[in-house]
C-alpha cells in the first residue's frame, strides 16, 4: 500500500500570522515576477536573433558580390551591417541596461518582500491552490514527490 502525505512541504506552508490578503499579494508579485522573467526571455531571444540577422548579412554582402551587384553589397554593408538598432545601442547594450535597469532591482525587491512578510518561503499561493484543488488519496494528486528510498 502506498503511503500518501498531507499537505505541502514545510516550505510550501504559510508561516503563523500571514493572513490571505498578503499571501495573495505575494502570489500576485509572483506571477508579475513570473512574466518579467518571460520578457527578458523574449529580450534575449530579440538579442540573439537580431545577432544572427547582422552575422547572416556578411553571406548576403558576399553573394552580391559574387553576383556582380557590388553597389548593392557595398549598400548593405555601410547602412545595415553592424547598425545601432536604437541610437547608440546594440542588444546586448538593451539587455545590459534592463538588467541593471528594472530586472535585478525587480528581483531584489521581490526576494526582499518574500523574505520579511513570509520568512522567505516562495509559492505560498500556488501551494495553498494545489492543497485545495487535489484529490486526497489518489496516486496523481499527492502532496509531494514519492520518497527516495536510500
């Protein structure tokens, strides 16, 4: 027979004196923490394929030569290759400036607002919804991973 835990993991569980109001305030800082990761995601992939466009324009550059238009690869290279994307900036430069900018500052904050009104114990939320939505009792609904055996 298979043994089966209730409820979350001490660190999944709301600490004595956090009340509803702050452990949904915390899971809404969450998901807002959740989606800033998702745009910086999508920044780094603007990053990445912006790079690639730029380094794909040196084989466009050749092949315009090759084909005997060297005005046109002459063009290309003196108004595209390598150009700012914003006055001033590459990506890397973009992603740089977020990062220092609103990123860590984001992260920091969020980390320091876990740790004091929750004793830095992260996904309350998300923790108390999965203990309210599961089945007791059934094999796909358990509290936890099954324990390793040693």
């Amino acid at each position: 027979m298979t043994e089966y835990q209730n409820g979350p993991d001490r660190r999944h569980q709301r600490p004595r004196g956090v009340d509803d109001k702050t452990v949904e305030a915390l899971g809404s800082l969450s998901k807002a923490l959740e989606t800033t990761e998702r745009a910086r995601g999508h920044l780094y992939s603007f990053h990445q394929l912006t790079g690639g466009a730029d380094l794909e324009l040196d084989r466009a550059v050749r092949l315009l030569r090759e084909a005997g238009h060297p005005e046109w690869a002459d063009k290309v290279e003196a108004e595209i290759l390598g150009r700012n994307v914003i006055p001033g900036h590459w990506t890397f430069q973009i992603v740089e400036a977020y990062n220092d900018t609103y990123y860590r500052p984001f992260l920091e904050l969020e980390r320091s607002v876990v740790n004091e009104l929750a004793q830095g114990r992260d996904h309350l939320y998300e923790a108390e919804m999965k203990e309210a939505r599961r089945t007791c009792g059934h094999p796909d609904h358990t509290a936890l991973p099954p324990a390793v055996e040693s």
